[in-house]
C-alpha cells in the first residue's frame, strides 16, 4: 500500500515514536523510508549591527547530522531500506511544514508520519504546531503519532510493578 514515506525528525521523544511508527510501516509494506530534518533559522533583525545568523544555522546542522546519524542506525537495525535528508526552510519564503511538503512532494511520498506534541489551550497558542498546519496543507495522507510521556513503574501494594 505504502512504498515511500516521509518522517520528520527534530529529536524529541515524540518524533522518535514517530519514526518507530513509520519505520514499522516502511518494513511490514516494503517501502522506502526517509527521515528529514529541517532546518529553520528564524531571521533575525537588531538595531545594531548586522546579525550573523552562521553560528545557529551551523547549531542545527550539527544537531540535524546527529538526529539523522540515530533515524539512520534505526533503518539499518530495521531492515528498512531508504536515506536521511537534511532540508532547510527558505526564508521569507516558507516555514517548517511547507519545506516538508515540498520535501515529500519532491520525494513522491505517498505517507507522511509524525509526532504530535498533544499541546493544548496557551501552549499551542504561543508555541503553536508544526504537526497542526502540516495536516492543515498537506496534498498526501499523514499519520500523526501522538506524545504519550514516559510513564514510570511504580511497585503496587504487593511489590509488583505496574
């Protein structure tokens, strides 16, 4: 049913039950996955002088290599075939979820996987959601894998954890 699926990866738990999910998909259809990283340096302006946004976008690369490097050792552990991609977001011209859309549109996915973080009341409204306005423009199907925080095990009132 699937034969290539896009999973975005930022590094949190949540993206990385996202890619278990999608590395799942990716080895019980045979498809080609390809996890991504996107790079979004936010512009920056000062009143003084001018900004080198370098050593942030150099921040992200770093951190991006090393979150792909992991998704990258999940495939090969999976027996998933496909490549990691790092992309970035154009400024002025598009935001996170549009750079994953063109990504996938460019890739031929037919399945998009990724994490929601669940926010809810003033959180999504100041830190809003990427998963959100990606559902909200996207031309494919897309499975959202919901944040479940760790829970911890207790030992009940015999000593049996739960």
């Amino acid at each position: 049913m699937y034969k290539r699926i896009i999973a975005p990866v930022d590094g949190s738990e949540t993206s990385r039950h996202a890619l278990d999910a999608a590395l799942e998909l990716a080895r019980d259809h045979d498809a080609e996955l390809r996890p991504i990283y996107v790079i979004d340096v936010p512009p920056l302006s000062y009143s003084g002088a001018a900004f080198d946004p370098t050593p942030i976008r150099d921040a992200f690369v770093t951190e991006g290599e090393h979150v792909l490097a992991d998704a990258a050792a999940k495939m090969k552990r999976y027996g998933v075939k496909g490549t990691t991609s790092m992309v970035e977001v154009e400024p002025l011209a598009d935001d996170i979820a549009q750079r994953i859309e063109h990504t996938a549109q460019a890739f031929g996915a037919d399945l998009i996987v990724m994490g929601t973080h669940g926010r809810r009341g003033w959180r999504r409204l100041l830190l809003g959601s990427v998963a959100e306005h990606f559902v909200r423009l996207s031309t494919m199907p897309v499975l959202l894998v919901p944040h479940h925080p760790s829970t911890q095990m207790k030992p009940d009132v015999a000593g049996v954890l739960t």
